[in-house]
C-alpha cells in the first residue's frame, strides 16, 4: 500500500475513533427520536364507508386505490352510513369515516377524540317520489301536482333508511320544524338497495337519503321514468333554521342535456359530508389522506364548483392540523420531489434533528482536542521508559550494558510507530531524545571501561 494512503487511512481512523463517542450519542439521541416520533405509518388503515353502490363506498374505493400507490392498504368497513360510522369511530374499530354534517347530537369526548379532515363535498336530501303517488291536479286530472313541501308527504309511504344512516334522526328534525307529526306518515326504515327495489315495485311511494350525485341509486332515479325529484322551495329558510344545511340547486338538464333532465332548476337542501378520524391515528396517514382528498374532491360538480372542495368550512369537530396545511398550502415542498417515505421521515425528523446538532455542536469542539491527544498518546507514554533509564543511569543502579539493551529496543520501538503526516516532528523528537540518551549511555559505558584496567592495577 503506498504510504501516502496508508497514512491517510491512519488519520482518518484515528478521527473515527475520536468522534466515536458522540456518533454513538448522536445515534443513540436519533434511535429515542424515531422510537418517540414514530415517522413511519402503519401499513394498514380501517376507513368507515357506507351501504354497497353508495356515494361513500365509492368514494372509498377510490381512496383505497390511491393509498396503495403509497403501499398503504386501506380495509373498507362497509356500514349503513353516517351514523353508524360515528360510531365506529367513537368504539376505535374505524380509523376513519365518512360523516354528514348534522348526523347525530355531538358527545363531550368527540371534541378530544375525534377530527375533522374537512369538507369533502355536499350531500343533498334526495326526496325521490313516484309520479302516481302525488295529488292530481283538480284542473287537469291527467297530470298531478308536484310535491314542494314536506306536508304534502302525510299519509304517503316514505323510507326513510335505517339508523345507521343519519337520515331518520334529520327528517325527523325537519318533520318537527314543519310542525308534522311522523305518525301522519307510513315510515320505513329499509337500507338503500332494498328500499330502491321496493320503490320501484310500487311497493313504496317516497323515499328519502343523503347521497353524492355519484351515488349509482341518484344517477339511477334521477332517470326512472314516473319518478320525480321533490323541489324544496324554502332551502335558504331550512339552511337559516340548521346550520349544518346549505341551499343546493340542481340545474335543469344538468343530469342529461339530451332530454333535458330534470327539466327544470329544483331546489334542494344538503348536508356537508366531512372526512373524520380519530385524533390517535397517525399523523402520516392523515398527511396522504388529505392529499387524496385534494384529488379526488378538487374537481366541478353538480353543486359546486372547481377547487371549491376540499374546504375548512361546516366543519362540526376540530380540523386536524395536517388537513388544515394541505387545504391551505397543499403538498409540502419536499414531497413534490421526493418519494413520500422519505419526504415525511425527513419532515417528521427536522426538528429532533435540529435538536440534536444543537446538542452535540457544543459537544464537538473536543473533538480535535481528543484527536491530537489520542495520535500524541503513542509518541509520549514511550517518555516515561526513556526517563526511567535515563534516572537509573544518573543514579548508576545499573550497568550501561543493560541499559543499552533496553534503549535499543525502546529505539525500535519508536521506529515502528506510525503517527499521520502532521504528528511526525512528535515522533522524531522521542527518537532524537532517545539518541542523546543513548549518546550518554555509551559514553558511561566507555568510562566504566577505562577505569576497569587502573582499578585491577592497583
């Protein structure tokens, strides 16, 4: 090996080891770090959607095909719908949820326990009712008058979906407003696609959800002929009355321009659908779901219109801190150009980071002390032989003829240690000490030998 190399592997060893202690610290300090930070999420996720053809089924779909790009799986836990996604979510077998705003009557612990990730989009009370079912017109007994309040429903079979939904808990909040009493009203409580079923057959003449118009039941009855959407005229009175409702129109030919469909504005109300979670799920997880969020609910609709959604409006609960900077600033700067993983590592980290060179900075400047102590330590303990030669000669304890011998091994010695190329006038000091101290060893050595022959004389 040639010796400009070796010794700079030399120097660069000896400042390993020198900066040993605090790599280990600094090791030590990042391992406590990760452990308390945890920076990398699980990789499974339960999200709360909603009855199977659902707007929130769908949806949820959609957010488990995204997720997986990032090799997070998401289990979908199908559920009857707002409430019981609530629920869940209290009970800690969901992660997340879809939730309407007005669902249910809000605990003490689910300002603690539970957040919002925003509002993803807005859910109209889709009245749907048969044409047959409504009263005819006195006029025109040919034709009948369409339904524009929810008084004409009196005596009408009406689903209004199971608990689980969050629809009977609100119609029963807007029945109260109106003064109407649910008994005047033949109510069911059937899940969706059964009610549907139902529905069509004739064997109900209302029905009654809370859905996104990509809801495949919506998209499917808005086009069945003999069936008619119900206007809500008083909307702007209903969204003053429930803070959680807003005024909604559905524009006419909206949903087929062809045959104009519906063929006229219908004015609805609807509830704004939040994405919740619980406050222990983990930041990095909540981090991509309003990324997602961004994607999927950022585009036009029917009720609204582009980058209208996601927004931090009629949220019920407290807005999580991740889905309040990506609504407001979108994906962090690192993330747009580097791989997630790495990116939330490094965004998790920064600050433990910082931390720990603030700590060690200090620390380091020993380092070089140390370095020039640990490279001089080989050249100086050899002192300690060569004054403890140097002090038997003086005190003549023994014969220049041993000492000798062991100057000359500590002289080899001191020829095979390799110090780096700025240390080396170290090391030839102690080879030129120990030549002055051999210097006198010979010369003692040479006098002991002269006076031998005058002392025998005698």
């Amino acid at each position: 090996m040639p010796k400009v190399v070796r010794y700079t592997l030399l120097s660069i060893r000896d400042l390993a080891v020198s900066f040993g202690p605090f790599l280990l610290l600094a090791a030590g300090l990042l391992a406590l770090a990760y452990w308390w930070l945890d920076p990398n999420p699980p990789k499974t996720v339960t999200l709360a959607t909603g009855p199977a053809q659902s707007a929130y089924d769908e949806f949820g779909k959609r957010y488990a095909k995204a997720l997986a790009a990032y090799g997070i799986e998401v289990k979908l836990l199908p559920s009857e719908g707002s409430s019981e996604n609530l629920d869940l979510l209290r009970s800690g077998r969901a992660d997340l949820g879809f939730v309407q705003g007005g669902t249910n009557d809000r605990k003490m612990e689910d300002e603690e326990d539970i957040e919002s990730l925003g509002s993803l989009f807005v859910e109209p009370l889709w009245l749907f009712y048969r044409e047959d079912a409504a009263p005819k017109d006195t006029k025109d007994p040919g034709t009948f008058k369409p339904l524009s309040g929810l008084g004409q429903l009196q005596g009408l079979r009406v689903n209004v979906g199971t608990a689980g939904s969050g629809v009977p808990n609100l119609m029963a909040r807007l029945l109260e407003a109106n003064r109407i009493d649910p008994a005047t009203l033949k109510l069911s409580n059937l899940s969706q696609t059964p009610a549907v079923t139902a529905f069509l057959a004739g064997e109900l003449d209302a029905l009654v959800f809370a859905s996104a118009p990509e809801s495949l039941m919506v998209q499917l009855l808005l086009q069945t002929p003999g069936v008619r959407l119900m206007d809500f005229p008083q909307s702007e009175a209903y969204a003053r009355r429930f803070p959680f409702l807003t005024p909604a129109q559905l524009p006419r030919g909206v949903v087929d321009l062809a045959n104009d469909v519906p063929p006229q504005n219908l004015r609805l109300v609807a509830t704004t659908t939040a994405l919740l979670t619980r406050s222990d799920t983990h930041p990095a997880l909540l981090q991509l779901f309003s990324q997602t969020a961004q994607s999927l609910h950022s585009g036009a609709g029917w009720f609204n219109r582009a980058r209208q959604f996601p927004n931090l409006d009629n949220n019920e609960l407290p807005v999580a801190k991740q889905a309040d900077r990506t609504i407001k600033n979108g994906a962090p700067l690192m993330q747009r150009y580097l791989p997630f993983w790495l990116a939330n590592l490094i965004d998790r980290m920064w600050l433990a980071l910082g931390a720990i060179l603030v700590l060690l900075l200090p620390l380091s400047r020993v380092v070089p002390p140390l370095y020039s102590l640990r490279v001089r330590s080989r050249v100086y303990r050899w002192y300690a032989q060569l004054r403890d030669i140097e002090e038997r000669l003086n005190t003549q304890t023994e014969a220049p003829e041993g000492l000798l011998k062991e100057i000359d091994e500590l002289d080899r010695v001191a020829g095979n240690i390799h110090v780096p190329l700025s240390y080396t006038d170290e090391l030839y000091a102690l080879r030129n000490n120990i030549a002055l101290v051999r210097k006198r060893l010979v010369r003692a050595e040479g006098g002991a030998a002269s006076t031998a022959p005058a002392a025998s004389m005698a």
